[in-house]
C-alpha cells in the first residue's frame, strides 16, 4: 500500500480539521514537480499535503540516522510520509529496527509497510519520536490531539532522546489559537467528563468547552485508551503561557491527559507553500532549508 495513495484518502477528512484558513487550500495543486508524480496523469498532491511531506522527508533525512534502532511513530496526516521515507531507507536498515506506534492509525502503518511493531512497555526509552502536531508556537509549545491521540503520542515523546514535529505551514504560529480553534484536546474518562466540562467553564476560563462528538456514530468520540476526548477553546492570551493552561487542566481530577506539548520538541519541520521547509529548533534558532535541497 502506497503511503501516499493512504494519506490522500485521511488528507480528505483532516485536511481543513480545526482550522481558520484550512478549507480554502485543500483542493490548490503544486503546479509540478514537487509531489514527484504529476507527469504522465498520476496523482498530484494538493499544495497542504506536499507541504506535509516536504517536511517528513526532510526531517527524516536529517534526524533518523543508521544508529537509531528503536524509533516512535506518530499519529495524523504527516506521519505517513515519515513512515514512507523511513522504508526508503532501505530493508536492510529497517530490519534492525523496532518502530513504536502512538495508537491504531500509527500501529497500521508500521505493519502496511512491513516494518518490526514494538511497544513502550518493551522500550521505555526511545531513540528518536517523530510526530505531527495541529499547531506549534515560536517556544516549540504545541497543541497535539486533534485526532485523539495525544496520551500515548506524550508518552512516546516523553520516552525519547529527540522529539522532532512535523507539519505543514498552516501549523507554524507566534502564539497557540491562532489557526488551530477546535480548542485543546483533553482526555478523559468517560465518568468524570461533565465534571471536568464545569470545571473548565467556571474555573479555567473556556467557557466554549465541550465533549468531542462521532462522526458516523451516534455519541462521543472514544479514544484508544477508551477514554473521552474534550475540546477546551482558549484565547491567544491565555495560550501565551501555555505550560500555567497545561498544569491547571492537569491537576483536574478525571483528566487523563491534556493536548499541550510545553517544550518537549527538539526541533519542528514545516513545509511552506513554496516548497522549503522552516526548522524551529529548541535553542531559539530558525533555519529555512531552500526548496531545492529540501526533499
Ligand atoms: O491526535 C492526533 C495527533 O496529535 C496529530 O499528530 C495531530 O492532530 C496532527 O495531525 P495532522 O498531521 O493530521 O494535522
């Protein structure tokens, strides 16, 4: 199964997720070349998925290194062309490898492409984790969740060397709740849930929370863990400090875990519109690699 041809069918559902100025852009092309593929009537990607693996590919190339043996694997629609460029390192690489998934979308691709499953009970420390993230600050904060994921994508981030974020350029903000409005995923369990909503309404200052609704089943949104997901809308101002949001929903009771990623990255990859990918590093530094050199 082609990775591309996966992200293609997710990319029609989590394209414009959540975003102010997503829906606009999901149906713009690349005029050629930059999806590799244009020539002779075979797919183009849209301008957002191009920028999505521009910065896979790239961070790929410069982060996951023939030392690295036990590798996390992310969740959402960037994560394929990680795993993709992962394969492309070759069998002979991967075979030594183990690749640990951050919930079921993750856990599918590692065995579609043929590569070793593993878990973080077996590997409690992991050479390098690679995820996506829905938005990332200029400090490296980000909101992560946005596909449920985020309990075990925190732990596997936690659990690793090197974190490195991967997005497109959408992603790329001064301050949290800029592009990315759904509000801060939160993860809960199932009992507690209109406890946590009354806390986050009256306490903690969103009073727009609310329980994260299925699509194509009647209810909520269950995660992996079984769990319920809240989505707690907060102001730029608030997401300024996004570490005092973090810890003041944390220490809610019935919160599993909370879609804030305070300082946790070592550096963030984004794919621009023009075909170069900016690189946010911890230390404060921004690159910009040019498009001709990047993936
Ligand atoms: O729960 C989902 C994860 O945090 C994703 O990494 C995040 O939502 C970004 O996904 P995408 O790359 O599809 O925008």
């Amino acid at each position: 199964m082609s990775p591309s041809t996966t992200y293609s069918k997710s990319s029609a559902t989590t394209a414009g997720r959540g975003y102010l100025n997503g829906s606009p852009l999901k149906s713009k092309s690349l005029a050629s070349g930059v999806d590799g593929k244009a020539a002779g009537g075979m797919e183009t990607l849209s301008l957002i998925e191009a920028s999505k693996r521009l910065a896979a590919y790239t961070a790929v190339d410069q982060h996951v290194k023939p030392e690295h043996r036990i590798i996390g694997i992310g969740s959402g629609s960037t994560v394929p062309y990680v795993v993709d460029r992962i394969v492309q390192q070759g069998v002979e690489l991967n075979a030594g490898r183990v690749f640990i998934p951050t919930g079921f979308q993750s856990r599918q691709l590692i065995v579609a492409a043929g590569l070793t499953l593993g878990d973080v009970d077996q590997y409690p420390t992991i050479d390098i984790t690679i995820d996506g993230a829905d938005e990332v600050d200029h400090n490296l904060n980000c909101v992560k969740g946005g596909g449920a994921c985020h309990l075990r994508e925190k732990v596997l981030a936690e659990a690793a060397h090197t974190f490195i974020l991967v997005a497109d350029y959408r992603k790329n903000v001064q301050f949290l709740g800029t592009n990315y409005l759904s509000g801060v995923p939160i993860e809960v369990v199932p009992f507690a849930y209109n406890k946590v909503l009354h806390n986050l309404h009256h306490s903690l200052g969103s009073p727009k929370a609310a329980l994260r609704m299925a699509i194509k089943k009647a209810g909520p949104v269950v995660s992996d863990n079984g769990n319920f997901i809240i989505d707690a809308p907060f102001t730029q101002e608030q997401l300024a400090d996004p570490y005092t949001v973090l810890a003041q929903i944390k220490m809610l009771t019935g919160v599993v875990e909370v879609g804030l990623f305070c300082k946790m990255a070592k550096a963030a990859y984004f794919g621009n519109e023009d075909g170069s990918v900016t690189v946010r590093w911890d230390d404060g530094r921004v690159e910009v690699v040019p498009s001709a050199t990047s993936a």
